[in-house]
C-alpha cells in the first residue's frame, strides 16, 4: 500500500470534481474514481461501481486514504455498505465519505431520518 495514495470518487461531479485540483500539488499517488474509469486533471482513473463489492474493492485496492463521495440515489444504502465493507477488507486507513441526501416533494428519492421534525 501506498501511504501517499488517495482515491476520490466522485471526480466527474461537483464535490469530487473540485477536490482534484486542491490536492494536484501535494506529494500524493492521485487516483480519480468515476464510474468510465476516466483519467481526470492528471489523476490517474480508476472504476468504481458502488453497487459491486467487487468493484469497490478493486478501486480500493493499494490505497491509503479514500474521499467518498455517494451520489443520491434510491440504492444509497446499498452503496455506503458495500464502501464500508471494501474500506475493511482492503485496509483503508482513512476515509471521509459525503453523501448527498435530499427530501422534495416531486422527487422519486425519498429519505427522512426518525429523528426528523419534518416531514418529507
């Protein structure tokens, strides 16, 4: 495992995407997770399915530090235990995750918390 080595995901999206150019100049091994594997502002590409273990944990593989970034959507759960699960098995060391969650009356994607006042 690289200790200099850090995947952010996300990195065709907003949150991800404005990470990449922070960290360009660190002495960092910068791997750029997207679903196309696409190399992105000089950082190396690397597939990410969230909703396989197995491709999560490739992705994971021979990382340090992964920036987690969880698109909505109506299998987040899902994605956020398969990470989970691939952070351990592959010795992630640290790991900030961010997931967007959302409540609008016309969305398909529903989510309240029980603790919520509100209703969605």
């Amino acid at each position: 495992m690289n200790p200099n080595s850090i995947l952010v995901t996300g990195s065709t999206g907003n949150i991800g995407g404005a990470l990449l150019p922070l960290l360009k100049n660190e002495n960092l091994t910068l791997w750029a997770g997207n679903t196309q594997g696409k190399t992105i502002g000089g950082a190396a590409g690397r597939a990410i399915d969230f909703l396989s273990i197995d491709s999560v944990r490739r992705a994971l593989t021979d990382i340090d530090t992964a920036f987690i970034v969880i698109p909505a959507h109506p299998q987040m759960l899902e994605k956020a235990k398969n990470v989970a699960q691939a952070a351990q098995s592959t010795g992630i060391k640290h790991q900030a995750s961010c997931a967007r969650l959302w409540c609008r009356s016309r969305s398909q994607l529903k989510y309240c918390h029980r603790s919520s006042t509100r209703n969605c």
